[in-house]
C-alpha cells in the first residue's frame, strides 16, 4: 500500500469516527464525561470470584475497550486498564434496543465504563454480565493496536503493539503506552527503582534535597552545559550538568548526609546510552572516604537490584549480571594492562596521543594526558567490562573534584562503577583541601583555553564554601536511566525515558 492510498485510508477511518461522535451527540449522550465511579480494577474484579463460584459480586470497572465481537442479540468485549482486562457481555434483553444499539457507535479504543454482576462463562473465563455501561471518553485516532496471541501451553495472552517504527513510539509515547502493556511495564520498575533506593538512604540517615537547576557556574562534571539568558538580571545561567557542588555546601553546612534524586542536562551527543536530559542519584557523607562509597555502593544497588527484580541476577542482552556483592575492584592501569596489554605509565604524552589518533579520535591534540588515558582506557577496556566492577584511583588531571591518593598524589581517590561496559556511577574521597581546589580548577581553566570544552570552570563560591571547612566526605554519583536500562532489558536509554529528546518531525 503506497503512502497516499494508507494516508486516504486513516483519514477516511477518522471520519468515520468523527461521525459515530456527532451521533451521539445527537442522541444526547456525552463522549467525553467528567467522572465515573470505578469500584474495582480489572484485576480486583478477576480476583473477587472464587474459583468455587460461578456468579459474584456487582463491580463498576472503567478501561479502555479493546476488543469487540458483535453476535447478533449479544455481544462480548475487552476492557483493559493498568491492572490487566476483563470480559464485558452485552445482552439486548438486559441493555434494551435503543441501549444495546448505541454499542454501534463505540470504536475499539474508547474508554467505557460497564457496571454488572460477575459470572464464569462455559469455557471459564471471569466476565462482568453488563447492567449499564458508559462512554467515558470518544476516540477519535485509532490507536496502533497490535495483533494478539494464545500461549498454548500457559494460555497466557500477549497483545503486541501496531507500532513498528521506532522513532514514531518514542514520538507518540502515549499511544505507545496505550497499545504495549510491557512498555508500562518498564516505567513501573523504573517507579520502583527510584523508591527503593529513597528507602535505602532514608534508612541510613540521609536527607532528601534540593538543588538549584539553574547555575551561574556549571560544574560537578566534565561535560558541555546548555545555556540559557535570565533577563531581568541580565545574566548567563547554565542548566546543571551535575547536583554536586550544592550538595557539597550542604555538607559543608552541617547537612552530614544529603542525596538528591534529579535531572541534570549536558549539551551533547546521543546515542543509545546518552540522553541530553537524564535522571542521576547523588549522595554525600561527611567522614567517608571513597572505600566506605565502595562499600555503600555494594549494598545499594544488591538490595534495590533484588527489591525491583526479585534477585541479584538480571538479564541484558545476552549476558547475565550479578549484582550480589563483592564487585570486582581494578585500579584504571591494572585494568588497561590486563584487557588491553598497555603500560600507560610507561608512555610518553606524545605515545598516548598517537594510540588515541589511531583510535580515530579527533580532538586528540587537545586533550590532557588524564583524558588521553580515559580515552584509551573507555575504547579499550570499558566494553570487555560486563560484570560489576569497579575501577579506581584516576588520574588527577581529569579529577578536579577528588582527593590525592593516599602515597600516590598523582592519583586519586576515585571510582567509577562499570555495568554491561558502560559507567553506571563515579565516586570520588572528596577534595576538601580549598588551596588545592583552586589550583585544580586553575589547571582546568588552562585545559579551556587548549580547546578541551569539557573541562570546569572556576566556581569563587564553591571554593570560598570549602574555606570555611568541609570534613572528609565520600560523594557518590549514578545514573538512573542506565541502570533502568539493565534491570529492564532494554536496548537503548529512551526505552527507559518517557520522553526522550528527539528531532522535530
């Protein structure tokens, strides 16, 4: 079918629906209500007729109407909420004529409301024998409906979705949603992820927070900010790219421990794995140091992992990945030598900026030696990573934030986490040292001036912050979407964002 005769083909079922509403308009009855009075789910009605009994209890439920067979004097349909579906039998002699013809006018689609006792018809099935129904609300757009079919060895129906392009379901999210219970599915873990882990902190001690989005200075990360005007004090301000610097004046406030659960947005690429807008944990704690994080990082995500996904053990693609602590622990160059035969250490600035060009890098020129080696270390390593493992002590250059490690100052206290080869968190000992601060900063400015637009700025107030003193503090930072992503099964991060950053269509 071209793409006209399909467009002439939609347009013409839309006017049929358009009709189907001015004739219920005018036989007095209105398609969009304000209200109806639902006693019962699909599911609770399901589960209120013993498996003893034949006939129930009355129950209102309200859904969308998804299926319809239409049987001469009698008809049978499908309502379906969040909870699941339930039958719906119609009967001429119950509903009377003019009642029973205004099933005429319904589209599968519509939501309705149906009232009436429960019964178990001859092949077993739970349905509401219908007394009086409502319409609640017309559809006017057929929504992609998908076909449906029978497990026959559990009987288990699955209904999958019309849409077949990508792009238009992530676009159109709520017919998506409307049309593939597993998509709802999905943002229902997500809704329980996001509550275990409030759970976990609350139970430690931490306080819930929040932090401005809008910032005169952008920090807390490596990475390019969106820029925004406030006009009435005709000042620049940045979307925060990160919640940390904030937060690190709350513990310098005497806030010992604080988390915050929010968006941050970063003026960059997407792909699979990157969304310029995403959702990030942060929490801090006054006398911790990066071990302790590692430690809390442990038994943090094994119990929200087994609260969300009933065990420790989830699928991704085609691996299985354990979050039942202990996590495997490699320092940044233990692990460059191990998966990638490669003694950084012993490479000269120059050496390392040739490996990287080979990697087909185009800004090599103007990064640092610290990037040049995460370069290497996120082509080379990060994606043989599938286990949970932590990889720690950065190289200070590109760890403004983090303190020196203990015997080796040209390191730092640092980890990141790496889940199915792509970074899940970073953690840092925090630096609480203020003279150190703003020479790190300093040398982050002088990386600006080469070219590297991802480098930090100087924050004056975060540094005079850290002059009335911050005691040693373990900070934590993860993101939400990429772990949705693997507790789900899910391919890309806008499976996992209800609306995802797209290009106008």
């Amino acid at each position: 079918m071209t793409e006209t005769r399909k467009t002439t083909e939609w347009n013409r079922v839309e006017r049929d629906r358009l009709a189907k509403l001015e004739a219920l308009r005018e036989r007095g009855v209105p398609p969009y209500a304000y209200r109806f009075d639902r006693t019962h789910s699909a599911r609770e009605a399901i589960e209120g007729l013993p498996a003893n009994q034949e006939e129930g209890d009355q129950v209102r439920v309200a859904g969308r109407l998804i299926a319809f067979r239409r049987m001469g004097k009698s008809s049978f349909a499908h309502v379906a909420d969040r909870s699941g579906r339930i039958q719906a039998y119609f009967q001429l002699n119950v509903l009377g004529a003019e009642g029973y013809e205004l099933l005429d006018l319904f589209d599968l689609g519509d939501w309705v409301g149906v009232e009436g006792n429960l019964f178990r018809t001859r092949t077993g099935e739970i349905t509401i024998r219908v007394e009086h129904f409502e319409l609640l609300a017309k559809t006017v757009r057929p929504l992609p409906l998908g076909k449906e079919e029978l497990d026959p060895e559990t009987g288990e129906r699955r209904v999958y979705s019309g849409f077949s392009d990508r792009e238009a379901r992530y676009r159109q999210r709520y017919a998506d949603l409307a049309v593939s219970p597993e998509v709802r599915q999905v943002f229902e873990v997500r809704a329980r992820v996001v509550r275990a882990i409030r759970r976990f902190l609350d139970e430690r001690g931490f306080l819930e927070v929040e932090t401005p989005v809008l910032q005169p200075v952008y920090g807390g990360a490596a990475a390019r900010p969106f820029v925004t005007h406030h006009n009435t004090l005709d000042l620049p301000l940045y979307l925060r790219i990160a919640d940390e610097l904030y937060l690190k004046r709350l513990i310098v406030g005497g806030f010992e421990r604080v988390y915050e659960i929010g968006k941050d947005f970063r003026n960059e690429g997407m792909d699979r794995f990157h969304n310029p807008e995403f959702t990030m944990l942060e929490f801090y704690a006054a006398f911790f140091d990066y071990e302790d994080v590692m430690a809390m990082t442990e038994d943090l995500l094994e119990a929200v992992v087994t609260d969300a996904s009933g065990g420790t053990v989830v699928e991704f693609g085609d691996a299985k990945i354990d979050f039942q602590r202990p996590f495997r622990r490699l320092t940044m160059y233990d692990a460059l030598e191990t998966f990638a035969d490669l003694d950084v250490s012993s490479l000269s600035d120059d050496e390392l900026r040739q490996r990287v060009r080979g990697l087909g890098v185009a800004d090599a020129e103007m990064l640092g030696r610290g990037r040049l080696i995460d370069e290497l270390f996120g082509e080379l390593v990060e994606p043989k990573l599938t286990q949970p493992t932590f990889i720690t002590d950065y190289p200070r250059e590109m760890s403004p934030l983090a303190k020196p490690k203990r015997g080796d100052p040209e390191l730092t206290e640092r980890f990141e986490l790496i889940v199915a080869g792509k970074e899940l968190a970073n953690a840092y000992s925090e630096l609480n040292d203020p003279f150190d601060q703003r020479e790190r900063f300093q040398s982050q400015i002088a990386l600006k001036e080469l070219g590297d637009e991802e480098a930090h700025e100087l924050d004056e107030d975060f540094v005079r912050a850290l002059e009335y003193g911050m005691p040693p503090t373990g900070g934590f930072g993860m993101g939400i979407d990429r772990l949705v992503m693997v507790l789900t099964n899910q391919p890309s991060i806008r499976d996992v964002i209800l609306f995802p950053a797209m290009r106008p269509e």
